[in-house]
C-alpha cells in the first residue's frame, strides 16, 4: 500500500474528485504528465479533455479513445509549432483551434495573451459537450484546500471543471478565471506534484541532480556569513538544499520573473519552516532588482537558456562583488543523453542522440559556448566542466525516456519497450541528462 509521497498522480486527483463529490469533470492542461494518469486508470471521470498549448510528449494512443471529447488550442509558430498539426489525422473527432501568429513555447502564458480567442473556443467546445451529455450543476463553498497533496481553489458553480496547470505560464489561469466560474464550477489545482511544479521539484530533489549542484557549490568555496543569490530560482527546491546545507551561515536571496512559481516557491519554504532564511523576489534575469555588488556569490541554474545569456551574465557579474564568484549551470543541448537500457549499440545512439534546442531562446545558451562565455566576460579562476545528472524512474526521467523515444518507430520501438521492462523489472532502469557548469571570480 503506498504511503500518501508515493500516490501517483492519477489517485491524488481521484481522490480529490471524491472529497469534493464530483463523479465526473471536464479537465483542462497542458502537459501530459498530468492527464494521462487519470485518462488510463479512470477514463470515466473525464467527461472531456481541453489541452492548450500541449507539449511535444503527446500520446496519440491514449489520446484516441476520448478524441472525440478533445480540444485541442494551439500556436502556428515557434518550436512547437508542428505538434498538433501532426497529431491531428489520428485523432478523428477531435476539434482543434489555432492561435494565429502565436508561439507557444514552454514558457507561453496564453491564457494572458490570447484571452478572448481561448476563453471563447473553450466555452463554445464545453457548451456542446455539456449539450450531448449534460451533467449536473454542482455548487460548492467557495474558497482554497487541500486534499492528497493538492492545493485547490473553488469558484463559481455549475458542472465541474477541473483546471490543471498550463505549464511554465506566469499567470495561469488567472485572466480566463472569473469567466469561466460564471457557467462552470471551476477547481483550479497546485501545490508540489502536479505540472511543472513536480517537475522542478522532483529534479531538485534527485539524487543525480543534487551532486551536480553540490559540485558547483564546491567549487564556489562558499565562506561563512556570504551573502548568496540563485537567479531563475523556479521553486526554490535548491535554495532550500541550499539553507540546510549551509546550516544558517549564509543570507539566501532568490529571484524569479514567474510569479507561479514564486508562489509555490514561498509556500514550500513556509511548509519546510525555512521562509526566515530565504528571502525571495520578483524580477528578471536580464535586469536584477538590485544595486552594483550586492552579493558575495551570484548564480543561475538552468536560466540562461531562455533569455538573452550576455545580459543575464552581465547582471549576474554586476551585481557579484569584487572577488566574488559567479556560476551557471545549463542544459547541453550538444552532448547526447544517456539510458541505461540493454539495447544494440546503433539503436542506443539513434536514441541518445543530442535534442535540438527546444525551449531554448534565441539568445540564450545552451551549450559549450558556456565557457567561453565566463572567460570572455574578464572572470577570473575559471572552471569548467559537463556533467551527466542521473534521473532513476519518475517524472523527469519519463520525459527524458520519451523524447528518446520519439526518435524511434515500428520495430525498434518494440525492442525499446522490451529492454525497459527488463530494466524496470531488475531495478536497473535510469537516465541522464547532460548539463554545462562553470565557476568563475569576478576581478
């Protein structure tokens, strides 16, 4: 029996529905790590599916018995761009809007964007649903909770719909909130194990992923009474490693441009009773809120991939005082991954082979151009280095397994499927993820 940290997904949301008394819900998300769960161990809940923006993971299989109770909102432009365009001839019945001239890439915030055009193809899509099998109105008290581990926020009142979370979008479902809890009870969910809140948390918190940031830490030399800024802080899971390892002699600050995430980042500190040793802010990383050498220690990990990297370089050094230090760690989109499968070798690098830059901005850096990048800068004391993060089995090594697989079809992903039972079944099953890392003092 798993204990309440070992619920999957799918059975926390189950029991969610059971506590509020609702047998059945229109669901909306994005990713799908949050819906698949529930579409293959209880179907019968779902009384329609609205994805906006999907991701590239999707799952024609378990999306094509319910197609023709799915909508499907989506950009024409961007890195995704050919996502639902491909999908869409094997999902028959399924309807399906586009964002004209949007790109809705993983940090996309369309709700916010394209209000009115989602806000619209939503109500028309969950009008006709509701027309062709009605559910009753449910009317619950307004107001927050939790329940297996998710924060929910009821509104309004009328057939549920559940609200999964749109990815990295800064505001969610704010803007398209009040509309929809005129004709819908609407149950808008967060907290640590759904959407990309899991994510950053689970990575935060693997084992792999962990050495990799103590090795950075390392490196940085970190001296009692420091003062330390994480720029791009997301949830915060490594500031919170961060106050425990350092046992109080170091100030923490972390920024984040995501109010989202800073949210959730605020509310799990409370949780862990460490809200008094981080302080966190809102702000970007291309122009910091605050002054010219303010901080002993500057960092970012996994940030200068989305925006303009000389510039978020430029702030991390201005706001470093002299003689402190400066370090990054970034995705390599340059080196291959790695799954510890028993596969013949040229199905193994097909596989591993190094991903393209998806999500990566047009200036930003996710690659070996890192290093000269510090050194161009005037750092001093430079070092340099990549680094393989293990993920054993969970959310973020699934995703990475997926987009392995991706590269794969017909016979050869049949051998993959084979190998991976094999692996799962002896334990050994695990990926990696390649990363850039570098350390540098500021003169």
């Amino acid at each position: 029996m798993p204990t309440e940290e070992q619920l999957p997904l799918a059975e926390r949301l189950l029991r969610l529905l059971q506590h509020l008394g609702v047998p059945r819900a229109h669901v909306a998300a994005s990713w799908a790590q949050d819906y698949l769960g529930l579409l293959g161990a209880h179907p019968e809940v779902v009384a329609s599916l609205i994805l906006v923006c999907p991701r590239m993971d999707l799952d024609v299989g378990a999306l094509a018995p319910v197609a023709p109770r799915l909508l499907l909102i989506h950009g024409d432009c961007g890195p995704q761009a050919s996502v639902v365009p491909d999908v869409l001839p094997h999902l028959r019945g399924a309807a399906h809007v586009t964002l004209s001239g949007y790109a809705d890439a993983v940090w996309a915030d369309a709700i916010a964007d394209r209000s009115d055009q989602v806000g619209r193809a939503m109500l028309d899509f969950l009008a006709g649903m509701d027309h062709a099998q009605p559910m009753p109105p449910l009317c619950l008290p307004t107001g927050v909770g939790e329940v297996a581990g998710l924060a929910y926020r009821v509104c309004g009142s009328g057939p549920p719909l559940l609200l999964l979370p749109l990815g990295f979008a800064a505001s969610q479902w704010d803007a398209l909130e009040a509309r929809l809890a005129e004709r819908y009870c609407t149950i808008v969910l967060g907290g640590r194990h759904v959407g990309p809140v899991a994510i950053l948390e689970e990575r935060g918190c693997a084992a792999g992923y962990q050495r990799m940031f103590r090795s950075v830490i390392d490196e940085v030399q970190l001296r009692p009474g420091e003062a330390i800024l994480d720029v791009g802080c997301g949830t915060g899971v490594l500031d919170r490693w961060l106050a425990r390892h350092t046992a109080d002699a170091n100030r923490i600050v972390a920024v984040d441009a995501n109010g989202y995430l800073l949210r959730e980042a605020k509310a799990f500190a409370r949780q862990e009773g460490l809200a008094e040793r981080i302080t966190f802010h809102e702000g970007r990383a291309e122009a910091l809120p605050f002054p010219d050498a303010s901080f002993d220690v500057a960092l970012s990990v996994t940030v200068l991939e989305e925006g303009d990297a000389e510039r978020m370089l430029a702030e991390l050094l201005r706001v470093a005082r002299p003689g402190g230090r400066v370090a990054a760690i970034v995705r390599a989109v340059d080196m291959p991954g790695w799954i510890n499968l028993p596969l013949r070798r040229d199905l193994k690098v097909k596989a591993e082979f190094p991903f393209p830059g998806a999500g990566v901005a047009a200036g930003g850096c996710a690659d070996a151009s890192l290093y000269r990048r510090f050194c161009a800068a005037g750092l001093s004391r430079v070092s340099m280095w990549p680094y393989l993060a293990a993920f054993e089995d969970g959310p973020r090594a699934r995703i990475i397994e997926r987009g392995m697989r991706t590269r794969l079809a017909g016979t050869e992903l049949e051998e993959w499927a084979q190998a991976t039972a094999h692996a799962e079944a002896d334990g050994t099953f695990f990926v990696c993820q390649p990363f850039h890392c570098a350390v540098g003092t500021k003169r």
